[in-house]
C-alpha cells in the first residue's frame, strides 16, 4: 500500500481529500497536546524540525536528528501511542543556516544536515535551497535551487538506508515564523510559476540520476495568501486560488504544502484540504497558546501566593530576552514599549526561543510547583481561562496546571484536526 504522504494526491483527485497537520515544535508541553490529539482523534502525527532548530551542530535546541527523533518517541511512549504512527520531518533543509558562508560551503553543511535527518529515520524532506548565500544573486534563479535541492536530495537517498524517503519541493517558500512586513501585497502563487518551478525541478533531477525516486516528490510549498507578521493575519481566500489549484489536476502525484497558516479561521483549514493544500504547517500559533496559557496561570498565582512566594514568570522571561537578544532584535522595531508588547504578544512569538533557557525553566517549574500545591478555584479559572473553565464544567478537564496548559494547546490544534484530517484512520493501535 502507497504511504500516507503518497495517497493524500488520490485523494484529492478522487474528490475526498484528506490531509496532515504539521507541528512544528520541539517544546514538550507542545508536541504532548499534539499526541494526546492524535490518539484522541486517531489520527498519524506529522512531526517537523527546522534546520536551526536541530542539525548535526544541535542547532538552537540542542538536539541533533536523532536525538529529536529519540525526543519525540519517548513522549509518545509515555502516553501509549505507536511510534510506528508518528512521522518525522525536517522543515526548511537546506543552507539556509549558513547562508553567510559561501553557496559551496553552505551546501556542503546542508549535504551533511539532510544526510542526517535521513540516516535518523525522518520520512518527510523539505529541499528548501532557496535562499541566496554569500556572493549569490538574489533572488536565485529557479534552476540553481533545484540543482541544489537535488544535491540535497542525494545526499538524504544515500543516507536512507533502502528506507523510502518523501520530498517536498518548491521555490515561494515563505520566511520561517511569520512575515516581518506588511500584508497587503500578498500574491497567490500563478499557475504559471508553479508548472515552470515543478517543470525544472523535473528537469534537473532527472539529470543528476534521481528519476526514480521522483515520484516520492510528493509536494510542493506554494503561497495560498495566507501569511501572518506581528499583529495581523491575511486570511485564506478559496476563489483566489482556483488557477492554482488546476495544476494538481494536471499533475498526478502531487499536493501543495501550505506554510504559515497559524491564525487561520477554522473554516479555512477545510478550505485548504478541499482545494488541495494538504499538508498544513503549524508552530507559532501553539507556542503562542502555550505562552496565553501560561501567562493565564501566573495571573492565578499572583491571587493565590503572596509575591515573594511567586515565580515572576513574565518579568522573568523579558529579563531574559532583553539580556539575549538575538533570537528577536532583528525582527521588532519601534519604540522600547512597542518592543515590549511585540516580545510578548507578537504573533510571530518570537518568546518560543526562550522557554529552554534556565532562568525560565526554573520560572515555568516554581509556577507549575506552586499551583500544584493550591486547589485551584473555579473562579478565578473562569477570568482568565474561559474556554478551559467550561471544559472543566462540561468534560471534567482536571485543574491542574499541566492540563490546563495541554487544553489551550489543544484549542489552538483542534480546528486542523477537524478540517478533514480524521478521516484518514478508523483506528490506530495502540502500543501494548
């Protein structure tokens, strides 16, 4: 039987399609609210890293590929899911984290990262070769991508071990994290520059030898319309996708992946799956929900404790930031107060790369400690987290801390598990 990342183009054409969330995350709290919904939903689990997230130097987590992917194996095990339903992918793989260095060096690195992630067992490639490196044209031409994503390619079928391995391709590939400019101008990629991207991609690989894995190039990243930056979202619009979406009809074999639909309206999960965009890449927006919630928890601990007893958690984590201001400088501006609303509330929660630091871990364990130690009152639930209060009152969500933090998670997932993604399984059994 095709693999699932195969039958999802069937599926399209024969007029039921289904598709895969995919969560972009190394936080555990994160990747635990997604495999308690996929078990819940019975459902496979598509889960990603990016190239500076986790690469043979660790990258910012720390982890290599198989440390990721041992990571996120033990927590499945831990809540009773099948490790044999959880797919592992590598997102943006490709130079773009040496793009300082010279286009040859650059490569070389991303040869030996993909090599990596493929050697490690990840079943789902994205070739981004996208971005220029030191001395390169900007933009790059369509053919140097594709002769670089079939070096990239290459290097992950050598380094597979006979294992298939699943790519996905393409040239608009959206910055990782949201957009830091205005939304206005978005553009819907043409039908034409998807079939001349794909045309040459085709092209190319068949020169470098790669024919036959070619039908395992199972997708392409295009641009819907849907994008996010700090403070507003560009919604998706289904009509002004309908050029675009004739090329899977033209094309067998292939869907398209859609970045950066964190904030979507829920219908429009949906939407995307029917029109084609079936894979769908989620990450800040849970990380986001994960910092609401526990911002929500520290207001519950500031009523409860008196303030020498608390974690001051939130000044704890902008202490932090303002002291290591690499992962967010470049990317707020404004006055020092803006700054500071941005480093909190942006959508394009630049706060993720913080939560592993040790001042904020210990910050997140003291206020996880203190609320377990209280019975949290109904009340004081309701103020600040409603939606998980009446889930409390109608569905019997335990108030403990942790389970109040995977709940909103779990908010901000559920309308991609509803978009046609559950139709996928009867059942998924369970490990014993």
């Amino acid at each position: 039987m095709p693999h699932i990342l195969q039958r999802m183009s069937s599926s399209v054409r024969e007029g039921h399609p289904f598709g895969l969330y995919s969560v972009c995350s190394a936080h555990p709290l994160v990747l635990k609210a997604a495999i308690l919904q996929a078990l819940q939903d019975k459902t496979p689990l598509l889960v990603e890293a990016t190239s500076n997230q986790v690469n043979q130097f660790g990258g910012y987590s720390g982890m290599r590929p198989a440390d990721f992917r041992d990571f996120v194996c033990r927590l499945a095990d831990q809540q009773g899911y099948a490790r044999e339903h959880v797919i592992l992918g590598g997102d943006h793989l490709g130079p773009n984290t040496w793009t300082h260095l010279s286009a040859e060096e650059a490569m070389q690195y991303a040869e030996e990262m993909v090599a990596e992630y493929s050697r490690a067992g990840f079943a789902k490639i994205h070739l981004d070769a996208s971005m220029a490196c030191s001395g390169d044209q900007h933009p790059l031409p369509d053919r140097v991508v594709a002769e670089r994503a079939a070096r990239l390619c290459r290097a992950a079928e050598d380094a597979s071990g006979g294992s298939p391995r699943f790519y996905v391709i393409g040239t608009e590939v959206p910055v990782p994290g949201g957009a830091t400019e205005g939304l206005a101008e978005l553009e819907v990629t043409p039908y034409a520059r998807a079939a001349q991207t794909l045309a040459i991609h085709h092209e190319v690989f068949s020169r470098a030898g790669l024919s036959t894995m070619w039908p395992r190039v199972i997708a392409m990243v295009v641009q819907p319309g849907v994008e996010f930056n700090h403070d507003s979202v560009a919604d998706y619009v289904s009509a002004k996708t309908g050029e675009l979406q004739q090329l899977l009809r033209d094309v067998d074999g292939l869907v398209f992946e859609a970045h950066s639909t964190d904030y979507q309206r829920p219908s429009a999960f949906t939407e995307l799956v029917n029109d084609g965009f079936t894979i769908l890449k989620v990450g800040p927006a849970l990380t986001f929900a994960l910092r609401e919630g526990l911002f929500a928890l520290e207001r519950i601990e500031q009523e409860l404790f008196p303030v020498k007893k608390c974690s001051g958690l939130s000044s704890i984590i902008d202490h932090e930031m303002l002291a290591y201001p690499e992962h967010w400088a470049k990317h707020y501006h404004g006055t020092l107060e803006q700054q500071r609303l941005l480093r909190r509330y942006s959508y394009s929660d630049r706060i993720r790369y913080y939560w592993g630091n040790a001042a904020v871990q210990a910050a997140v364990d003291k206020l996880m400690s203190n609320l377990n130690s209280v019975a949290i009152p109904e009340t004081l639930l309701s103020a600040v987290l409603p939606v998980q209060y009446q889930a409390v009152r109608q569905e019997g969500l335990p108030i403990t801390p942790e389970a109040l933090i995977i709940a909103k998670i779990q908010q901000a997932l559920s309308p991609y598990a509803a978009a046609g993604i559950c139709r996928l399984m009867d059942s998924v059994p369970q490990r014993t």
